[in-house]
C-alpha cells in the first residue's frame, strides 16, 4: 500500500513539475536526443563490425576445414605408399 501511495505522490509531483518547467524539459530533451542518437548509432555500428568479423571468422574455417580434407587424403595416400615401399623392401631381404 505504501508502494501505490509513493508512486501516486510521485507521478502527481512530477506532473506538476513538467508543466512548471516544461521549456526546461524541452530544453534537455533537444540536448539529450542528439546525444543518445550519437551512442545508439556508435552501438549499432560496433555490433555490425563485430558481426562482420565473426562471419569472415567463420569463412576462414570452413576454408580451412576443405583444405584439411584435402590434405587428410593427400597423406593417407602417401602413407599408403610408404608401407607398400617397407613392404617392398622387407620382401628384398
């Protein structure tokens, strides 16, 4: 109850205080927007930065994931020679 009475009291003073000072309020309001938009805009262009690099990030690893495969059957195919070579020559023995 005493919650519904402090936000009653409250929302009542600063009714009053708004339509007291209302070209102050104006005032920091025109001061205010310039500014919020000046952050909201420097926010919004870390973030798509930051979104930019993580999918270079990931083009960057599925590249690397190709050339592994790639490189995986290149060395399984020369392993696969080696021991037909050690094969050879314990045969020659």
């Amino acid at each position: 109850m005493k919650t519904l009475i402090g936000g009653a009291v409250a929302a009542v003073l600063g009714l009053i205080g708004l339509s007291v000072w209302f070209c102050e309020f104006l005032q920091l309001l025109a001061g205010a927007i310039p500014v919020m938009l000046l952050l909201g805009g420097g926010l919004a262009l870390y973030l798509g930065f930051d979104e930019l690099k993580d999918t270079w990030k990931k083009d960057d690893t599925e590249a690397d994931a190709s050339d592994a495969d790639d490189d995986t059957e290149k060395y399984k195919k020369e392993i696969d020679d080696l021991k037909k070579e050690i094969e050879t020559l314990k045969s020659e023995k």
